[in-house]
C-alpha cells in the first residue's frame, strides 16, 4: 500500500502534516515522544487495505506547525487538533489508536469527546488519573519518572542534540532494536530528519513542560501533584490497553484500578515487550488491534 504525504489546515490555526493509506472507515494512529507519523509505517500499510489509516505528526513535530508558547501544549489544545483533523477527513467517528504521550492526549480525547470515537486501543500510556496517583504514592514510579524532570530543564534541547542526537537515539532506535525490534539505516535516517526539523525538539519537550503531571523536583517538601476530578476522565469508550511489561519509564502500577476508570476495559500484557513495542512486535501489535476492532460485544 502507497503512503502518502499531506497536511491538513485546522481552524485553530495549527497545520498538521499527516501520512495516509487507504480508503475505508478511520482509523487515527497517534504517536508519542520522540517519535512522528512514521512510528506507524507498518500499520498504516496494514491497516490502509481495508482502511483510511491516518497518522499525524502532533503540533510541535517533525513539519507540523510548532507554537513557540509552552502553553500552547496543554492536553485540551492538543485533543482539539485531533478533533478538528476528524473534521478535515470527513469522519464523524474513528477508531483510535496511540501510545506514550499520544496515548495521555488520546485518554483525555475519549473522556471528552467519547461520540467521536468507536473504539480506543492505547499502547503503553498512562491514565491521567492513574499517573497523578503513582506520582503522588509510589516511589518507584516516581524514580522512573525523574527523567521528565530533566526533559521540563532549559538544558535539555542542547544535551538532547549532542553527537548527532545519540541520547534520543540510545533510548529509541538502541533500545527497540536491543529488545528484537528492526531499527535500520533508513529509520535512522529518517528519524534524525525529523528531530533536525527547526523547533521540533523544542516542540516536544514543551508536552513535558506544559503538563501539570511530573515527579517532585529535587528538593521539593511535597509529592502532592494536582487534584484531578475522576468524572473528568471516565473514559466510557470501549477500550483495548496493550503493555509491554519492560517499560522502564511507566511501571506495572498504572494499570492498577484503570477499571474503575474505564468502563468496558481489556487488557493486554506483553511480558517481554518493552516501552516500544510497537517497534519490536508490529505485527503482533496490528494483529491484536485487528481482533479488537472486530469484537462484537
């Protein structure tokens, strides 16, 4: 199947590049960080024989419009990029499929705009009231997360971008391919395209920075995060959770009473699968998205 480029102008203002396949009822592919559309190469082949699979670059990546403000990234702009995009495809209604920091955007778009959306398959992303939780009550959660904090610092874009990128690389490409996953050349090539785009790295890290979400600082007194209404992010859209049981960043524990969150909820856990598994196990990843998407319930 041919993939093939485009953008999409919004009404907010905001263009989304974006990679499409196919024909057929949507389905919306939406990747994390430090990724872009192309996290979903081989889906979008899979899924575009009997779909439009379409996958964007969110705001702030690769050569989708990059708002200079950290503001600008908040979770509730971010969603309205989604639903203005379903607007421009013409799709009253999609089937959604994300991971990491597409995943928390995804959350929140299924608890705000649940018409819009037939089913929610979400790989390796926390719940937004599941993760303020862990935060909050779990020191290793907190511990894996501390990460964020140096990806919130005014010094991350210059250590990020040393030797070629090698850090994004180390934790990406390295990490997949280390864990059975193919990282070639050519995904090299294009990765290190996209994350040389003017601002895309900027772009990315302002999720982290924009979110109320994140360990304590070094130093705090307190590990009290924001209060966050649980009716706010009742998510009451059927809903497939795929984890790799290796993710070093998001631990065991988001999973924890997701079911009191989520309504008609199934869960998959992948033992050897790492944070990328969609890099390591494609197929086996398309394969159970398909089996979902096909339930009868």
């Amino acid at each position: 199947m041919t993939i093939d480029l485009r953008y999409a102008a919004l009404p907010n203002g905001i263009t989304l590049h974006y990679a499409a396949c196919g024909a057929g009822p949507l389905i919306l592919f939406v990747h994390g960080f430090p990724e872009f559309w192309y996290e979903w190469k081989d889906l979008l082949a899979d899924f575009g024989r009997d779909h439009l699979a379409v996958a964007p670059d969110m705001r702030g990546y690769n050569l989708s419009s990059k708002p200079p403000e950290v503001e600008a990234y908040r979770a509730k702009h971010l969603v309205e990029d989604l639903r203005l995009l379903l607007d421009q495809l013409g799709a009253q209604r999609c089937v959604m499929v994300a991971h990491d920091w597409g995943g928390a955007v995804a959350w929140n778009f299924a608890a705000m705009h649940p018409e819009r959306l037939d089913k929610l398959v979400i790989i390796n992303a926390s719940h937004p009231l599941i993760f303020a939780r862990e935060l909050r009550d779990n020191p290793a959660q907190q511990q894996a997360s501390g990460y964020m904090n140096f990806f919130r610092s005014a010094k991350a874009e210059r250590v990020l971008t040393e030797d070629n990128y090698l850090r994004l690389q180390r934790m990406t490409l390295d990490a997949w391919a280390a864990n059975g996953g193919a990282a070639t050349q050519a995904d090299r090539t294009a990765y290190l395209a996209a994350w040389s785009q003017p601002g895309a790295l900027t772009g990315g890290l302002n999720y982290y920075r924009a979110s109320p979400l994140h360990p304590p600082e070094p130093g705090a007194q307190s590990t009290a995060g924001p209060e966050l209404a649980p009716d706010a992010f009742r998510v009451r859209v059927p809903t497939l959770v795929i984890w790799g049981e290796r993710d070093q960043a998001l631990l065991i524990g988001n999973l924890e009473g997701l079911e009191r969150q989520v309504e008609d909820l199934h869960v998959i856990r992948i033992p050897e699968g790492s944070h990328w598994v969609v890099h390591e196990q494609p197929a086996r990843i398309g394969g159970l998205i398909r089996e979902f998407i096909g339930r009868r319930d």
